[in-house]
C-alpha cells in the first residue's frame, strides 16, 4: 500500500490542529531491507496500514523480487519506522512504488521524503524512466509529498481510479518521469 487508509487519516484530531507528538530518539537510519528484517516489516506494515497490510507471505515474496528497491529506516535497536518498496518489471522502463511508510511517532520530520529520494535515485540508476504509484485522494499528506517530488496525476481523469482496489477503495494514479532531475538535488 502506498498511503494510509482515509478511515484512519481523516479521523486523527492531530492532524487538524498541527499537534505533533515527537520523541527525542535519534534520526532513523535508512539502509536496505534484509532477510532478517522480515518479522519487524511485518509488524511495521501491520501497525501503519491494519487491515491494508500485506500477509506475510507475500512481504516475503516481494523481498525476494524485489530487494534491491526495498529500503527501511532503522531506528538502531533493531525496530523499523519505516519503509518504501518499488517493484519493476523484469523488461521495460517502468516501475511502481508499492508502498511507502512511516510510524506515526515519526511523521512530519520529512523520512518519508528521504524515502522516496533514494528509491527514486536508485530506480533511476537502474534504468527506469517512469514511476507510478496509488495514493488514497484523500489522504492530502500524501498527496503532497507526492507532488513535491514531481508526481502528478495520471490521465484520464486526473488520475482517479473509482474501486481501484475493490469496492469503494478509490485510488489516484500518479507518475513520475525520471528524466528530469530529482527534487534535492539528486544527479541527473
């Protein structure tokens, strides 16, 4: 999943008044995912997306494919705080985000961002010149860091997806073309 189910976002007083719970533990360190991390992803992705998390079996499926696009921000006593996953297709030029996250205690410190650079400089590095993603329209949040980072919505439509994933899971398609220069500087 790429973005927290609206349900839980809308509902979170917080994020209307600007309240942000911060804690004084040190900046994450982001690295690439390992077999070993593959209990602490499960109990990451289970604690940010719920009932939207990927069964275990198929996190491990997707480490496998695809590790070297799954990075994590390890907090240094073994226990993630985030993640972000890209799959690309064994021919051609395009690849997807399939999911990007960060533990709530973490948010608004811009790990996220950090995230999404070094995949998307990676993705690049191996040759992928167009990265889409799905993100729930109304978590804005999201939506943002999206845009920041030179996603827009993909035609038709803006890019809205009516029951993308099902009845009532709406998504909206974003791209990415990688031949122009990354957000923060990252080398063409």
């Amino acid at each position: 999943m790429t973005a927290e189910p609206p349900e839980r976002f809308m509902d979170r007083h917080d994020r209307f008044t600007g309240r942000v719970s911060r804690s004084d533990s040190p900046s994450p360190v982001l690295r690439a995912a390992r077999a070993s991390d593959l209990s602490e992803l499960r109990r990451l992705d289970e604690e940010v997306f719920q009932d939207f998390a990927y069964p275990g079996f198929l996190l491990r499926q997707l480490f496998d494919m695809y590790e070297e696009h799954f990075l994590v921000l390890d907090d240094g006593t073994g226990r993630l705080c985030g993640y972000v996953l890209a799959a690309t297709r064994a021919l051609g030029p395009d690849g997807w985000i399939l999911g990007l996250c960060v533990t709530e205690d973490r948010r608004r410190r811009g790990l996220g961002w950090k995230l999404m650079t070094e995949v998307l400089v990676r993705l690049r590095r191996d040759g992928i010149r167009v990265v889409r993603l799905t993100v729930e329209p109304a978590n804005l949040a999201a939506v943002l860091l999206y845009r920041g980072l030179g996603f827009h919505p993909e035609e038709p439509d803006d890019g809205l997806r009516p029951d993308y994933f099902g009845p009532g899971m709406h998504r909206q398609v974003m791209r990415l073309d990688l031949n122009v220069d990354l957000p923060g500087g990252a080398p063409s």
